[in-house]
C-alpha cells in the first residue's frame, strides 16, 4: 500500500498531458497484447491494467486532497485516512495543501511564515519549490492576503489585449491591434 499512496505524487511531478499520453499509450499496448499470443498476451494484460489502476489511483487520490474536506463522501474520507495512515509523505501533503487553501481562501495573511516553516520541516521536494517562490515575494503574498486591494480588473484586461494580439500574430500590424483592442474594450 505504501507504494501505491507514494505514486499519488505522481500528478504534481508530472505535466498533466505526459499522464495522458502515458494513459494513451498503455491503451495503445492493450490492443497489441490481445495480437500478441495467449502466454505473452496475458502477461501484458495484467502488467497493463496493474500499470492504469495505479495511475488511476494516483489521480483520485490527488482529488481527494485537492477538493474541500467537507466534499469528500464518508467513503472517499475513509479511503483517504487509510492512505494517509500508510504513507507519512501524503500525509504531511495533505496537511499542508489544506493548509495553504485556508489561508487563502479565508484571507489569512498573518499564517504564511508559519506554513513556510512547517513546510520545510518535511522532505516534500515539491512543495520546498512553492515554499521558496512564496518565500521570495512574501511581502507580496502577505499584502494579497491581508489588503482589500485586487488587481484582478487589470489583470482581466491584460489578458484580453494578450488574447487579441495572439489572434493577429503575424498578420497585421500595429494598427489593426489597436482598432481591436479598442473596439473589442
């Protein structure tokens, strides 16, 4: 079981199109197991479907620690504790990611140097790669959780002219970009 709950870091290593295409591929190699001869073809297969459910399981446990608490079924809460008993490292993940959703969610400016801390006790590569950026702009992080301030509205239009201007890449000038970004406002 250990093993298994481990391989749930799997999604956050991994770009989300390489499990695709990986899932794609094991699909790929089904079709040729069932070409391959009753001995070979049997092994393939259960290597095959051994190799899906634990990406498959890798998955839904990333889910259960993503979603809120309160959403989980009492069976998926359940699986989720057992996978969490087995496994210190998924553990200490799902701590931290509920954690951090928290603050942010409840605008809990005053928490993030305690999280940094708490997240550099534990041997969780992945999430010492967060901790450093939020680490770097903490001033940043602090003000966004604590200010009534947003720069979404801002954001929201820079996005837009970004959009527009990928639509005319290499087909018209300055000008055309500006009657869209203008017209389009």
């Amino acid at each position: 079981m250990h093993d298994a709950a481990a391989i749930a870091h799997l999604p956050a290593l991994l770009d989300r199109s390489l499990l695709q295409q990986g899932n794609s591929r094991i699909g790929r190699l089904f079709s040729l197991s069932a070409t391959a001869g009753s001995g070979l073809g049997a092994v393939l297969l259960s290597v095959l479907r051994a190799a899906r459910a634990l990406l498959a399981d890798a998955l839904t446990v990333a889910g259960w620690i993503l979603r809120r608490p309160d959403t989980l079924t009492e069976t998926e809460q359940l699986q989720l504790k057992a996978v969490r008993a087995h496994c210190s490292e998924l553990d200490a993940l799902t701590r931290h990611v509920r954690s951090i959703a928290t603050m942010l969610t409840e605008r809990q400016g005053e928490h993030p140097p305690d999280w940094l801390d708490a997240v550099r006790q534990n041997d969780l590569p992945s999430l010492h790669t967060l901790a450093a950026g939020i680490d770097r702009d903490r001033d940043a992080v602090i003000a966004g959780l604590t200010l009534p301030w947003s720069s979404g509205v801002v954001e929201g239009h820079v996005n837009r002219i970004k959009m527009l201007k990928r639509q005319v890449f290499g087909r018209a000038g300055f000008q055309l970009l500006r009657k869209r970004v203008l017209l389009a406002g």
